[in-house]
C-alpha cells in the first residue's frame, strides 16, 4: 500500500504531489515514527523532491521526529547535506532528544563520515567568528572580568586563519577531523588564551 512517505522515499515527484493536491498539509504530516516526507526525500537523496515539498509546497526543513532528528539527521551525502543548509535554510545546530547535533549523530553512527566533515565544518566557522568577535570558543573557561578587562585589546583573527577556514570548508571530506581541530586550536591559543595572559597582571 503506497502513501505519501514511500512516494517521497522512492523520489516518486508525480505522487507526492498528487497526494498534496489533495491534503496539502500532507508535506508536514508524520508517520508512526514522526518520519515526514522530507525526511524521507532527504533520506533517499532526492533533491529536486527535497526542493519541490519546502520551497513550492511550505515543508519545515527543520521539524523534528519522534527522536528530535531534523532531515539534516537523515541526510547521507554533503551534496543533500549542503542542499538542505545552504539552500533550504536547515539549522544544522540544532539538537536531537539525545543531546547531539546532526553532525554529532552522523559522526558517533559512523556511518556517513564526510557528512559528518562538512556539519563539523561548519560549527568550526561559526568557532571562529565568535573568536574574531571576542567571544571564547565552546570548552574554552575563561574569567569574566579578566576578558572585560582586556577584551578591546585582544586581536582579532587574522586574514590567514579566515582563509584557512574556508578552505577547508569548501572541500568536505578531504581533511580530516585532526586537522579541524589542530586548527581551531592553534587559533583559540593565537587569539583567546595568548592575549589573555599577556594582560593580566601578576599579584604584587
């Protein structure tokens, strides 16, 4: 018995959309499972499907099924991955009933890890801006008043660390996590942590 989900898994556009003429609140509905049809086309790769249900027909590319997981959760290879951020507007920070990111799941399921790569990638951008704006990183403990003290004087992230990161976002899968964070780290040190010690003042 087919319905509007196993249309939307077998990339079957024509169905799908007979099955919206009649109930167009269909492109949000659930399944048993909270699964919804974009889900399922974000699943199985279907991008102009993908496009079709959220751009033309009002899908949420962020609504959440029974487990909390987006279709971003779903998403098995960086092309539906970057289709669903870059282009459909998915919020990859968003977290699952377990705590985890897309790119966390993805990573700890290790079962689609350029996926993984590029939602990593992404969260390391964003790690990066925050620094250049003076604010720390995830995980990095610093004292209140000692970064009110000495925030108008840290420096900002240089051209080369922002060159860096886009390079290494614009070609997920051909780095590794090491590097990520080999990376993130050496720019937490250049421009949170150095310039923190340098300001404050030793104890008389």
């Amino acid at each position: 018995m087919s319905n509007i989900w196993i249309a939307a898994s077998d990339g079957n556009t024509a169905q799908v959309l007979s099955y919206l003429s009649t109930d167009p609140s269909l492109v949000n509905a659930k399944d048993e499972n909270g699964y919804t049809p974009i889900h399922a086309a974000a699943s199985y790769g279907h991008l102009g499907l993908l496009r079709t249900l959220i751009k033309d027909h009002g899908g949420d590319v962020n609504l959440r099924d029974d487990d909390g997981d987006t279709p971003l959760f779903t998403a098995e290879t960086v092309e539906v991955a970057q289709c669903l951020v870059e282009e459909l507007g998915a919020d990859w920070s968003l977290k699952n009933e377990n705590g985890l990111t897309a790119a966390e799941a993805i990573e700890e399921d290790d079962s689609y890890p350029l996926v993984a790569e590029y939602l990593s990638s992404l969260a390391l951008k964003e790690t990066m801006l925050s620094s250049d704006a003076g604010v720390p990183p995830p995980g990095i403990a610093v004292n209140v008043r000692s970064m009110d003290e000495v925030a108008g004087e840290l420096e900002p992230v240089d051209e080369e660390f922002k060159r860096r990161i886009e390079e290494l976002a614009s070609r997920p899968g051909e780095y590794s996590q090491e590097e990520l964070r080999q990376l993130v780290t050496e720019a937490v040190h250049k421009h949170v942590l150095e310039p923190e010690e340098r300001n404050v003042r030793q104890k008389d």
